[in-house]
C-alpha cells in the first residue's frame, strides 16, 4: 500500500514520508547538542519518572520531537549512540535498560502527552477546535510561502533535518 501525504506543494513520497516519520540517520556532533542537550527544564521533566529505563526513554523522546518534529511511532527506535550520548547526561551507567520502556505499551503515550503539556506542543490536525485550526492554517502558509520564496524549496522543509519547535508557556 503505497502511502501519499500531502503538502504544500503537492505529495510526499514513500521514502519521503519514512525519513520524515523515523529516525534512521545518526545526528551529526552538532545537532546531537542542538536537540538532545538536556537542559534543567528537561531534567525536571524527566524527573517526573522513576525508573531509569523511563527516564531515559523521556529523554529520547524529548530529543526525536525536537529533532523530527513529531513523536515517533515506536519511540526507541533511533541509533543507538542518541541512547548513549542522552544516558550519558542523565548519569544512567547501564544505556540498554531503555529496552524496557516499552514493556507496557501506553508508557510512551502518556510520557509524549506529558511532554507535550510540559513544553506546550500542539498538534495541529482537523480535529482541533476552531483556535487550533486557525494556527494549523497559519503555519501551512507559513510553509507554503517558505518553500515557494527560498531556495531550499519543499525538500528541506520535509526532508530528514529539523528546527526546534519549542515553545514554552
């Protein structure tokens, strides 16, 4: 089943969509300290969790929603030296408990809704009430404008590197 997104400028590809809905490329040095620095804020965030293996997977899902934008479908799945490099901040000796967070499936739902109130995130689909649908349309035509008045076009803006969209209240 071949899947179609729309834009801006009209559709996303399949390979499109996946380096847009996943994390397969290793950040570089720079954007690893961009979006996956934990700050203070974030560390009281992911205070809020208890076990490691929860703490961690807080952290990796603070960090793939600055770097992507959204959260991922399944949460750990990002390379390998993220895990390192955000446990390594957190002081967690042993990365691979991380493997744990996913053991009750709704763990990472309310850790993303968690994150989402913490940060202010919104998401912006059809089905937010009138305000949200106001913002949703004014960011698509930021985009749009974007993408038609720059350079880097629609590529960069749906391709695999990422601004922060962090907003704190």
């Amino acid at each position: 089943m071949s899947t179609v997104v729309a834009h801006a400028g009209g559709v996303l590809s399949d390979d499109q969509v996946r380096a847009y809905t996943a994390l397969d490329e290793l950040p570089s040095p720079s954007d690893l300290e961009k979006f996956f620095f934990l700050d203070a804020f974030d560390r009281d965030v992911i205070a809020k969790s208890r076990q490691d293996s929860h703490r961690l997977g807080v952290a990796v899902q603070i960090g793939t929603v600055r770097y992507k934008g959204l959260f991922l479908e399944d949460p750990l799945a990002v390379p390998w030296p993220v895990v390192d490099y955000l446990a390594a901040q957190l002081g967690i000796g042993d990365p691979s408990q991380v493997k744990r967070y996913g053991e009750r499936l709704k763990t990472a739902y309310e850790h993303a809704w968690m994150i989402r109130d913490a940060y202010g995130y919104r998401d912006f689909d059809d089905h937010e009430p009138w305000e949200g649908r106001v913002l949703a349309r004014r960011f698509r035509t930021f985009l749009h404008g974007r993408a038609w008045t720059h350079a880097e076009g629609t590529r960069t803006t749906c391709g695999p590197r990422r601004t922060p969209r962090r907003t704190r209240s």
